[in-house]
C-alpha cells in the first residue's frame, strides 16, 4: 500500500492554485446522462473518484472521453445517445457511495434504473431514504430485493410528475438526485428544506445551460418546471472550496503565508471567520485568499458543523488537527454525520490531547505533535494527518492514503511547491486500491 511520509520542515509559503471541485464534478458528469448530445465538462480534477464516474457512466453505455489541453486543465465530454445498460455495478457504488448520483437522471432518462445499496462507511450509517422519498414523490416506485442489497427503480409508464418535496434534512446528494430527475417531470417540482451548498447551484447551472427551468438553487426552496428534452452543453466546474480550506489549514498550522489562487472567498465563509477568530490574518486580495498564520499568537475557538452555509463537516478534522497547535481548550460540535470523530484517535497517537463525547470533541491546545504511524481514516481526515504531520517533531507515516487521492489533485506536490517535506512512498508489490468514497 502506498503511504505518505510528512516530516516538519518550518512554515509553508508560496502559491497555491486550486482544482476543480471533487463534489461538484461528480453530479455533473451524472447530469450529462440526461441528454442525448455531447457535453464537455471543464476544469475536471484528476481524481479517483472522478475515474470511478467516468467508469459508471460508461457502463450504461456512455461514451465519455477525458482529454487535456494546452493548459493541463483537463476536460471530458460524454455522449449518452445510446444508454444499454441501467443496472449498477456494485462494485462500482461500494467504491464511491456518490455514484449513486445516477439515479435520477437514468429514472428520467430511461424510466428505470437498478442500484446496488451504498451501505455503511467509516463516517456513520449513510442512507438513501431522503433520494428514495423524493423519487417516490415522483411516482416512482421503489422494490427492494430481499436481501434489501439492490433496489429496483420503476417509473409511471408516462413518466415522471411533478411534486412538492419537503427534504426532512437538506442533504446534498438527495437534493440533487431530486434536482435531475425532475428537470425531465412533467409539470413543477419544488424541493423544499433543500441543501444549498454552492455545488448544487453549479449543478443547476449546468442544467438550465441544458435547456432545464430551476429557479431557487442555492436557497432552501428549489423550484423545477419539467421539459420534454434537454441538450447539450458546455461547463467549468467551480474551485474546490475543501482544498481551498485544507490549503487556509496548512498556513495556519505551519504559521505560515500561502496565497491561494482560483478560490471563491463566498464559499470558504465560516473559515474565514473562524481562522480569524484564532487570529489568523486572512485577506481577500485580486488573486484569491492571502493567509498569514505568522503575525500574532493564535488562540482557541470553538466549531459547530452545519449544513452550508454553516461550518463545512468536510473541514472538521483539517481545522481540528489546527486546534491542538493554538493557546486554550477548543470544542468541536459534529452534527451532520453520526461518527466523524475517527480521526480522534489518531490525532492522540501522534500527542493530540483530544477527548470525546457522544458528537462532541474536547482539543486540548498548545500540545506539542510528535511524528508517529497514523491511518487516513477516511479523505477528509486524511488531509488532517497530513497538516499534522507537517508540524510534529520527527516523522509522520501516513498509511491507507487512497482516501486521500480520491479527493485531492495532485495534492503531494502542490504541498511541496509550497515547501513541504512530504514523499509518497509505494512498496513492491502494491496495487492500486480504490474504497468507499464519501
Ligand atoms: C455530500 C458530500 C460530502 C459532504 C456531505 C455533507 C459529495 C459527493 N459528498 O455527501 O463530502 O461531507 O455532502 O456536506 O457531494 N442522510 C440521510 N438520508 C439520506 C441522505 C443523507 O439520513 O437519504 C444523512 C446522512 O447520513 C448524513 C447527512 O444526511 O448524516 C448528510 O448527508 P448528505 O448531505 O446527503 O451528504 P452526501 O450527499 O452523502
């Protein structure tokens, strides 16, 4: 198995550009099942998950095709005018639980569509009831096999009709799942209590580039007006605004000065306001963010998780892994998955104080990192090992690191430009492995 060596080599400086955005990308690519025509999909990170899509989407018959231009910035164009095949690859969801994000557009497109259950992952029990709610509202019909592990997906033999959806949680893959099954419903759908994360407003962009009528992305209330066809179209996906994060994370933990370019400061909000509750220097500047963690004496805060635009869950651990290096006790508050906490232990093996209740996390600061053997319990929490690692006294060896490059182009050396000592380091006899994705 592949593992990353990280050794403390003193404050990061430099630029760093940011990648096309990993949760944003996928539901794009699952959208352009929709239509018959090409699209061609801008600014795609090269990313395993974004292999495990590109290999869903050619399963149903597909033909998608991944190019790079003269600036390196990849694109992919996919033509479905000849979908074959409707059924799921288990092994294909069990790699990357967002591959379920074809459901919609294949109810849409097809009328029909069988998919292996996503099952559990390391971070909690992660169902499917709120997509299965809003497809059923839909008119879809839901038959589980008996061993409940595939679910067939049938629609009205008209098709699909529009509903009013109440999302008893705005989660984000429900939201958009609903989202693309309904651009193609006859009449309205509106989604209410939906996610508004900025890639949903990316996929809905996309969309109505498709010929789609949504209005409302973006806000809690989403609101569909079905039509016969969509077509093609061309789209850059938007920065990865976790990367953004993880880079803000990686000045501050190193109490050093990165710039970060291609970064939409409107969506790195919280962070912005919580690094600079830690007193962090954050500056909007032309190019992006500016992040100086070098000026003063940082000091604790506390974190909350929420739904967007609260504090992103994706960036619990990174900013944890930041907590243990500042002056005073911070409080970190999970509320959107069950059992996010994995990286905890962790954090303590390499000399964290961090104590947990229930969904809560006490970080005890100003401890000093020593370099140990540590696991990527998961991407996110894989980024935190890394921004530990960078500051720990001696070496940090970071195991099970696929979780890592699901999510983070080219992540190694964009850490290096910026001064990092970090290896990836591949033993004989490895193989490339690739797991659930969250
Ligand atoms: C997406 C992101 C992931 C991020 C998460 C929350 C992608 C590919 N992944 O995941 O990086 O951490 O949003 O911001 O975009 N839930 C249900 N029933 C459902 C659906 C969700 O109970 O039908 C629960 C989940 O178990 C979880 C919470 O809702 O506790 C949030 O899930 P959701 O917003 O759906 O996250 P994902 O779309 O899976």
């Amino acid at each position: 198995m592949a593992k990353l060596i990280v050794e403390n080599n003193g404050p990061l400086h430099g630029i760093v550009e940011i990648s096309g955005a990993k949760n944003a990308v996928l539901p794009l690519m699952a959208a352009t099942l929709l239509t018959d025509e090409k699209c061609s999909i801008n600014g795609i990170p090269d990313l395993t998950d974004v292999f495990v899509m590109k290999d869903m989407l050619t399963s149903f018959g597909a033909k998608v095709k991944a190019e790079k231009d003269d600036n390196g910035i990849s694109r992919i164009d996919v033509q479905a005018d000849d979908i074959t095949n409707i059924r799921g690859s288990k092994e294909l969801v069990s790699e990357m639980r967002a591959s379920t994000m074809v459901m919609g557009p294949l109810l849409a497109k097809c009328g029909r569509c069988v998919m292996p259950l996503p099952g559990g992952c390391a971070i909690g029990s992660r169902p499917i009831d709120l997509h299965l709610k809003g497809f059923k509202a839909l008119g879809v019909t839901v038959i589980e096999n008996s061993d409940e592990s595939v679910i067939s997906l049938v629609t009205y033999a008209e098709g699909l009709k529009g509903d009013i959806i109440y999302l008893d949680f705005p989660s984000v893959g429900a939201t958009e799942n609903i989202l693309m099954a309904a651009t193609l419903a006859k009449g309205t759908t509106v989604i209410e209590n939906a996610a508004k994360e900025p890639e949903i407003v990316d996929l809905a962009n996309l969309l109505n580039k498709m010929g789609a009528k949504i209005k409302g992305a973006g806000t809690d209330t989403i609101r569909i007006t079905g039509v016969d066809k969509l077509h093609g179209a061309v789209h850059t996906v938007i920065p990865d605004r976790i990367e953004t994060a993880t880079f803000m994370l990686a000045a501050a933990i190193t109490r050093g000065k990165i710039l970060i370019k291609n970064a939409i400061p409107g969506h790195v909000r919280p962070i912005i306001a919580k690094l600079k509750e830690c007193n962090v220097d954050v500056e909007i500047v032309d190019e992006g963010i500016y992040v100086n963690g070098a000026n003063k004496e940082l000091v604790a805060t506390d974190i909350k998780t929420l739904p967007y635009p609260g504090f992103p869950t994706d960036i619990q651990s990174p900013f944890m892994a930041f907590l243990t290096t500042v002056d005073g006790e911070s409080k970190v508050k999970e509320t959107v998955f069950e059992n996010r906490f994995m990286h905890v232990n962790e954090l303590n093996r390499m000399g964290a104080k961090i104590s947990t209740r229930d969904r809560e996390a006490f970080v005890h600061g100003n401890t000093k990192l020593v370099g140990a053997k540590v696991r990527a319990t998961d991407l996110r929490a894989g980024a935190a090992m890394v921004l530990a690692g960078l500051v720990a006294e001696g070496v940090t060896e970071i195991s099970e690191i696929y979780h890592i490059e699901r999510g983070y182009e080219n992540f190694t050396k964009k850490m290096k430009n910026l001064g990092a000592k970090i290896e990836r380091v591949v033993e004989e006899g490895d193989k490339v492995e690739r797991h659930v994705g969250i």
